[in-house]
C-alpha cells in the first residue's frame, strides 16, 4: 500500500484539552478511486483539499455516503475499535441503496488500520478520548445527467474527540417535520438524511431545545429518533425504543446498549413507541430517562422533553441505566473489561 506521509506533523499546533468536535483533523488520510468499474489499490496521502469538477455528480444529485467510527487506546497504548465489521456492512448497505459501489473488505480493513497506525499519536488514552473515523464515498465523475455516476472516490479522515456533548440536552417532539419516510433512505447513512434535519432543528432551538425527537411521516404518532441519534425511553424499570426499518438507522450503538441491557436484566422492549404513551408517561412521573445513542455521543441524557407547549423535566437518578450501559462500554472499548461479545477489534 502506498504510503506518503508529512513532512512536519500539525500534531504539535493542537490543544487536546479542548476540542471542538470534528474540527480538527489529523495529518493524513485513505484515498481510493473508482473506475471502469474496478477500485484501485487505496492510498495514504497528507490530509489536503480534493480537486473535483463543478460538474462533479455528487454536487448536483447528493450521491454520497458515510459512516462514523471511533479508535481507542488503553492505558498500555494498544489501539481498539469497536464492532468496525458493523460499519463496514452499513456502508455498503447505504452504497448500494444509492446505486455505488460496494467496497471491497480487504480494502476498507487494509486502509483504516494502516491509517491509524500512522495516526497513532492521534489517539489520546483515557475515557472520553478518542480518534472520530469518517469513512465516505461520493460520486466523482463530471457529469451532471440525472443518473448514477461511474466514478467514484473512498475516502477516510481522522479527528480527535473527546465527549461529543458536555451535558444533558433537551429535546422537543416533532409534530410536523420528519426524518424519513416509507421506502426512503432512512436507514442508509446518506449525506442528505442530515441536511434535511438541519432546518426543523434550527426551529427547535430557537425554543430552547438542543436536538429534536423525529416522528413518523405518516401519522406524527410514533416516536423513531432523535437528531442524528436512535432514541431509548426508560418508563418505570422498561427500556423500550423503537424497531429498525426503511427509516431508522441500523445503530451499531444501539445493538450495544440493548445487548448489555439485556445482561445487566433490565427488561427491554423493542417495538412502535407512541408519542402519547411517552406524554401520559411523563404527565405521570414515570418517564425516568430518555437518552439518544450513537458514534459521537455513544449515551447523550435528555434533561427535558418537550410537546406542543409543554416542557416535561426528567429526574436526576442515581443509579440511571444511561450511566450503566454507556460505562459497560467504555470498558470494553477501552480494554477496561472482558469483552464476551467479541466487539473491540485489536489494530496491531
């Protein structure tokens, strides 16, 4: 695999101890191109702009998808990912709902761990900090014909995280936005399922609200995710969120928290969530935790959820399911713990 690195690293120029997410990007990053139907061998390059045509398909009919994974290091200095085989088969699920191409295994495997064993510096130890991985693919050919592009380029860049939200947020119910709808692109990691999400919460949160609660498209009765995030709701001593289907995102978070929900024996229900469920719930003080699960955030609380033109406060628990489920994680991503799932993936 070709590699050519920096001359000077920037690593020196960043203050670790604050971190702005994804804003700082690390010196080097994964390049493979697409043509007359084949993938050429990835290569590394310094991290540095893209020169592409104004005609360039992905500017005009949105093709492109991504994913977001993380890399960790333990006290010992060893470099883990988490559950990395998920991400793959996603991205490839979300290419091949946008008509691109799939990507070969051996090539994202081969390239991301060369990739961060370059980086290495990169990746902080200790709990919260990490190397964000954005793996994506966009349509590269100039031509702009309403039809799917024959050229393609990969790619994968690096920042270093620490936690992606500084506290808990609140979120409001959407009643007339969607994020997805029947037969849709909901469940792919596509680029447009989150321009399109921008503009109803920029109206959320001229109210006060961090993120919004996304219902379905249909009826605005059931309740599928929040903001970029799938969505638990605690009622009682149940943790219940929604099914996965053509709208919601297959979370590989998700997967994790209901997995260790599971073990630790809290009873868990996946199935439609109705927003008058959530309400009469919360009107009666036995909504006890909302939390969103994701990459970035891997476990982000809510601190109040709020519908037509009230705002239900949550309680502070001592010993929340959110603050369980996201510690059992951390210890396995961070090689605090066994890992009897066979999740953490050893970068050597």
């Amino acid at each position: 695999m070709k590699i050519t690195k920096v001359e000077t690293s920037k690593i020196d120029k960043v203050d670790f101890s604050n971190l702005p997410f994804g804003s700082v990007f690390t010196d080097h990053m994964v390049i493979c191109d697409y043509k007359n139907g084949q993938w050429s061998e990835p290569y590394i390059k310094p991290y540095s702009e893209l020169t592409l045509q104004p005609s360039a398909r992905v500017f005009h009919y949105g093709q492109a998808v991504f994913e977001g994974m993380k890399a960790y290091k333990d006290s010992d200095g060893k470099i883990w990912m988490f559950r990395p085989e998920d991400n793959f088969i996603r991205i490839n699920k979300s290419a091949a709902r946008l008509a691109m191409p799939e990507l070969p295994k051996e090539y994202f495997f081969q390239s991301l761990e060369a990739l961060l064993k370059l980086e290495s510096d990169w990746i902080k130890p200790g709990k919260g900090n990490s190397l964000y991985i954005r793996p994506f693919m966009i349509a590269s050919d100039p031509m702009i014909a309403a039809s799917p592009g024959e050229e393609y380029k990969f790619i994968i860049i690096c920042s270093p995280a620490q936690s992606y939200y500084a506290g808990k947020v609140k979120v409001m119910i959407a009643q007339k936005y969607s994020r997805a709808a029947d037969g849709g692109v909901g469940f792919a990691k596509a680029a447009g399922n989150y321009a399109s999400q921008f503009y109803p919460t920029n109206l959320a949160k001229q109210k006060g609200f961090q993120q919004v609660i996304w219902t379905d498209a249909n009826t605005h009765q059931f309740l599928e995710e929040a903001g970029t995030m799938n969505i638990f709701f605690r009622i009682g001593d149940k943790l219940i969120t929604a099914p996965t289907n053509d709208r919601i995102l297959d979370g590989v978070t998700r997967k994790s928290v209901l997995q260790i929900a599971q073990d630790k024996g809290i009873d868990c229900e996946v199935r439609p969530v109705k927003v008058a469920e959530i309400i009469e719930a919360a009107e009666n003080n036995n909504l006890l935790e909302v939390f969103g699960t994701g990459t970035a955030a891997v476990i982000s609380e809510v601190s109040a959820v709020g519908f037509k033109d009230k705002v239900y406060d949550l309680p502070t628990l001592d010993n929340d399911y959110a603050s369980i489920i996201k510690n059992a994680i951390f210890e396995i991503q961070y090689n605090e713990a066994d890992d009897p799932y066979g999740w953490r993936y050893a970068v050597d």
